[in-house]
C-alpha cells in the first residue's frame, strides 16, 4: 500500500474541476466530479431530522449508479420547501444536459453553507457549465474541486491511496473532504457540515454497502468538532471498476486502504475545525460491547466541558469521567483506569477509580501533558474484548467568534 499525491481525479476515470458561479463574492463555490462510466455509488445521509433539500431529493431517488457530481457551497439549500426542491431537481438536470448524460438520476447533488436561503439559480446553472467545460485530471482539478467545496474551512483535505489487491490487480482510492463546524457525524447508508466524495477504480458489488456502513462507523461517525450534527451530511463513494480484476468487497488490502482514506480525511475535518487549537484523541478499551465503547468514546469528544478543560490545560479530570457516565456504556467505576497522553508525557490520572495524584507537582505535569497540538485521553474500562478510538478538538474563544458573526 502506497499513499500517493494527488486528489479525487487520482483514479482512473475520474475528472473534476471547481470553479467561480459567484453565489461567493470571490471564492470558488462550485465543483464537479465526472466518472467516464457509471459508476456504482454508496451513500451515506446525516440522520438529522431537518434534512437539506439535496439530502432528501437523494434519499428519495437512493441511486445505486451515478457518473457525475454537483457540489455548491456558500449556501446550503436547507429549510427551503418547495423551491429548494424544485432547484435540486432543476440543477440535476442541467447538469445531465451539459454533461451529455442521458439519465438525470445518474448526477448527485449536494450543496453547503447558510441555511435558510433560496439558491441563486442563475448563478448555480452558469457555474455548472463553465465546469462542465473544464473538467479534468491532475492536481490543478483536484485542489479546484476541492477549494470550490469548502467553507469556513481554512485548508484543503485530500489524499489517495494505491494498492495491489489479492489478484495482482493495482487500484487506487482517493477523496476529498470539507468540514471545519457543524460536525458530529452519525450519517447512515439508506436511511457531513461534512462532506466526503471518495473515489476508486476498484470493482464492487451492489452489496457493500454494509462495509461501506462500516467504514463510517469507524472514521467519520467518530468525529466531532462541536456536538452538531448537520441538515446536509454526506459521504460518497463511486466505484467505476475501471482498474478490472476481481470484486474488491473481501479483499482485506481494499479495505484497509478504503479506511485509511477516510481516516486520513476525518482527521484533517478535526484539524481543521472552527477555532481548534488542539486535536483530541480518544481510546476506549475493554469495553464489553462494540456500541459501547463507541458511544463512550463520542460521549467525551463532544462533551463542551472536556473541551474547554483541553483548551485551557486545565486538569480536571472529573469533567471526562462525568462524559463517561452519561454515555451509554457498561462499566463500574473501580475498574476504570485513566490516563493522558500528550507533550510526549504519559500520565496516569485514576487507577481503578481512584487517584493516582494529589500534590501540585503531579497537577502540573498532567497540565504540561494537556499543552500540546495534541491531547490523547485513554480509558480503560475493565476487561472487555471491546475497543474504539475517535477524535475531536478543544472548543476555543475563536470557535464562538466565528459562530457568533457566520450569517454576516
């Protein structure tokens, strides 16, 4: 396995450009992404109740195929009825028109940014056929499409993979994300702001979705910058098979490259969240279930006191147990060990539910280990056979600067 240069057109097949509608005043605001083929498509929703009007034109067509993609950002199209729909369904086939794409339901369309606004139509149809006409593959489509999705995001987030499976085959997997607030993904297949679109030349079958369900289990579902689940969240992976050889879905080198692309995408979402000055870590071991262990682990990344705690060094260790308590995880209090790692120090906190320290000199050493770019939490919890890792990042005073004055 090789991590590779390059973004979403790093597969065969795949092209895309971003460019300038002007639903932003500057800024690129409008992506495409083409497959040469129809390509098979899993897809993942935010399980919001208050669903953007892409998400639940998408939802409602589920298109098990799709060959392009439309992504607009600087508005959102969420809570806006009747119109937003229509507009959905108006920029599905204009695009299929400029594309040359016979059928509509082959193009995805999700959009990004304030919500509440009714899109502006003519700037959005201009946008997709200036990119329509200048789709292509390389770095330069690649960091456009990228730029064209973002928002208060403050870098791109891309990366690929390539990898030789078990029949000697070499494909490759590839995807860009956007998020930096709004983040606190539970997005569900059939049922991200975070957006991920990840493509690969690998063959899939019409059956992966449960790994592919899997997969966002255990990367984007286990991210969270501030609690906030958004109206559009939205994973995508297209598939177009054109790298041949046999279907990846059990190839153990797919899937681990597959994770690691998501992985490495989620990561960059925390990094970059609104304000972060800290990426948190978090380990949950011995856990006697799987749901558990996640749901302790989601339990203290979105918790706001944990947050402030890590942003301020400030070792109070009291606010992580009690986002432990109310997670929905088994577990007796005289079992559970803690410990913080961070500045490369490693500082047990509670061992077997008691203190380890209590003089101030071990107070400052566990606040030395909470100064650092990264701050990881372990917890072990009994001797469960369970475990689950997530990341978040610390809630600062530019995190409410940046929320307080997002609509102006």
């Amino acid at each position: 396995m090789e991590k590779i240069e390059g973004g979403i057109t790093a597969a065969q097949g795949f092209k895309a450009a971003g460019v300038h509608s002007g639903v932003k005043y500057r800024s690129l605001d409008l992506g495409v992404v083409t497959s040469d083929v129809p390509a098979k498509s899993f897809i993942g929703y935010t399980s919001n109740k208050v669903k953007a009007a892409p998400v639940q034109v998408m939802m409602e067509t589920n298109p098990r195929e799709l060959q392009a993609f439309v992504i607009n950002s600087g508005n959102a199209n969420a809570l806006t009825g009747k119109r937003g729909i229509e507009d959905v369904y108006n920029m599905r086939a204009h695009a299929a028109s400029a594309l040359g794409i016979d059928d509509e339901e082959l193009v995805g369309v999700i959009s990004t940014g304030l919500i509440g606004r009714f899109l502006n139509m003519p700037k959005i149809l201009y946008g997709i056929d200036r990119a329509s006409k200048e789709l292509a593959y390389g770095f330069e489509a690649d960091n456009d499409f990228a730029e064209a999705i973002m928002t208060t995001d403050t870098r791109k987030k891309e990366v690929a993979y390539r990898v030789k499976l078990g029949d000697g085959s070499l494909i490759t997997i590839a995807g860009v994300a956007k998020g930096s607030g709004m983040i606190s993904p539970h997005m569900k297949v059939l049922h991200a702001t975070t957006l991920s679109f990840i493509s690969t030349d690998a063959v899939l079958s019409d059956d992966f979705n449960d790994k592919w369900q899997q997969t966002l289990d255990e990367t984007f579902n286990m991210i969270s910058v501030d609690g906030d689940q958004s109206t559009n969240d939205m994973s995508v992976l297209m598939a177009n098979g054109l790298a041949g050889g046999d279907t990846a879905d059990d190839d153990p080198n797919f899937m681990k490259a597959l994770k690691n692309v998501m992985q490495d995408l989620a990561y960059m979402v925390v990094e970059d969240g609104e304000g972060v000055t800290k990426v948190i870590e978090v380990e949950v071991r011995g856990a006697p279930s799987k749901e558990g262990a996640a749901s302790a682990v989601k339990s203290i990344i979105r918790s706001p006191l944990v947050k402030t705690a890590i942003f301020g060094s400030d070792p109070n260790y009291g606010r992580i147990m009690m986002a432990l308590g109310n997670s929905d995880c088994d577990f007796k209090i005289d079992d559970v060990k803690l410990t913080i790692v961070g500045s490369g120090i490693e500082v047990p906190i509670l061992e077997c539910g008691t203190p380890v320290f209590e003089d101030q000199r071990s107070v400052d050493i566990v606040r030395m280990a909470m100064e650092g770019d990264t701050v990881k939490i372990v917890v072990i919890l009994g001797d469960g056979e369970h475990t689950a890792t997530g990341w978040g990042c610390d809630l600062s005073y530019d995190y409410v600067k940046i929320n307080a004055e997002y609509t102006t």
